[in-house]
C-alpha cells in the first residue's frame, strides 16, 4: 500500500497528470449535471449520437490537417443537437429516428473519410484513441486544458443560474409552455451544453463511451434519492468520484482511462441498486 502511495505521488509531479485530474474532473462534472435532466426527458442516448457526429467531424478536421479540430467539432456538434432537442412536434423524423440516423451516419462518414484520405501511418490507432479515449486524456496541452476549464466553468455557472428553469421544462414542458416560459429557448439552451459536454469528454472517455458518462451517475443517484436537487447532487459527486477513482487507477496499472472510468461507474450503480434493493424490503 505504501508503495502504491509513493508511485502515485511520483505521478502527480508529472504535469500532464495534474492536467488530466483537472480535466476529467471538471469533465465528469458537467456530464453528471445535464445527465439527470437527459434521463428524465428520455434523451439518454442523445450522448452517444452527438459523440458520434463529433467523431465524425474531428475525423473531417484530421483529413483537412486542422490544428485544433474541436473548431470544426464543436459547431457541427451544436447543429444537430439543436436539431434534436429543438425539433419540436411538427417535425417529421423523431427524436429517437434522428438520433439514429445522425449516430450511425456520421461515424461511418468519419471513418470513410479517414480511410480514404488517411491523415497518418497509424489509422488504427487514431481509431482506437477517438472511440475509446485511450490515452488521449493524458497527451493535453495547457492550452487544451485552458479551454476544458473555461468551457466547464461556464456550463456549471449557467447550470447553476437557470437551475429553477431547466427543472421546470424537464418535467413539464408543456405547461411551462403555458406559464409562459420560453421553452424553446431553453431546449436551444440544453442543446449548446450537451454538444459542449460531449466534445470535451471526447478526449476522457471516447466517443462510444460518452452515453456511459452521462447516464450512469444519474441512474446511480436516482436508486438512493428522490428529489431533483438531490439526485443531480449525488449524480455530481457520484460522477467525480467514479472519474478521479478511475483515472488513479488507470495511471497506476496502465489500464485504459475511459473503459476503467466506464467500469467504475457500473460498480458503483451496482451498489446503487443493491441498497435500494435492500431499502425497499426492509420498507
């Protein structure tokens, strides 16, 4: 045990460890806050949708050889989310059906495209590191880093600020509506956060585990909670807890960062629904 103490304080000497800790954590953070509202609203796999129409658009950037594609990705990210969350009733394809169709579209476009105009040697592993976060998490620059805290900073504070709003339209949209709430400003509102959340945990968890990140701590905390506050709350902590605990652990056995984040995010909801289990017989 001792000896784990000692190689984990080594690692945190390193810079682009203390970086990665800052930016998974503030990453897990957000993810947690608009994943009760998703879950509630039955959007849970809007994260997997929109991860893949950044992957789609990151892949666009690599064969354009951008310096920084979260440019290309976070635009084009924003776009189809408010398509999604924005629709309304009179559109044609639903949500589930567009986010589908966005899914499966834009990471076979990405992938075709970096297959026929390869931006380097090793296709594979760009593959793998986008899809999976590898070790993308561990390679940011300061100026990466940077922009993760301001962009996490400013999703909390207006979280925070419209707090009474977004509980209102995520469990009655409709006689929001009527109480003369602008709900399509907020749906637009929610569509520019999600699509901000998720081109930053790119680099954490990858593009195929995204969803994981949004809905498991929400899950997590609705077995143990019952009110709004509470649950969104205990899904923060929950989320951070689960995130620097998977990182400290991958760092110290070389284990993938986003599978072992992912992982312990499904110990923990295990745990979760064996205490309510336990809770509601003893009720």
């Amino acid at each position: 045990m001792a000896e784990a103490f000692e190689t984990l304080r080594q690692y945190l000497s390193y810079p682009f460890v203390q970086y990665a800790l800052i930016t998974g954590t503030l990453i897990a953070l957000c993810s947690s806050l608009l994943g009760v509202t998703l879950v509630l609203r039955r959007f849970s796999y809007i994260g997997d949708g929109l991860s893949h129409v950044a992957f789609g658009a990151m892949s666009f950037a690599a064969v354009l050889r951008l310096a920084d594609d979260m440019f290309l990705a976070l635009p084009a990210t924003i776009a189809c989310a408010v398509l999604i969350l924005c629709g309304g009733e009179r559109r044609k394809i639903k949500g589930d059906a567009a986010i589908a169709m966005l899914s499966v579209g834009s990471l076979a476009t990405g992938y075709l495209l970096m297959n026929v105009f390869s931006p380097s040697t090793n296709l594979s592993g760009d593959v793998c590191s986008t899809l999976f976060g590898s070790t993308s998490i561990l390679t940011l620059t300061r100026a990466e880093v940077a922009v993760s805290i301001v962009l996490s900073i400013l999703v909390v504070v207006v979280f925070v600020l419209f707090y009474n709003r977004i509980f209102a339209v995520t469990f009655d949209e409709t006689f929001s509506r009527a109480t003369g709430l602008q709900t399509g400003a907020y749906n637009f509102f929610l569509a520019v956060v999600i699509a901000v959340i998720i081109v930053l945990a790119m680099n954490l968890v990858g593009s195929l585990l995204i969803s994981a990140l949004v809905i498991f701590p929400a899950l997590s905390a609705m077995r143990v909670c019952r009110s709004f506050k509470s649950v969104t709350i205990c899904s923060a902590c929950m989320s951070v807890f689960c995130a620097v605990g998977g990182m400290i652990f991958s760092i110290l056995n070389g284990t993938p960062v986003g599978s072992t984040i992912v992982a312990a995010d499904m110990v923990l909801f295990v745990v979760c629904a064996a205490l309510a289990a336990v809770k509601s017989r003893a009720a």
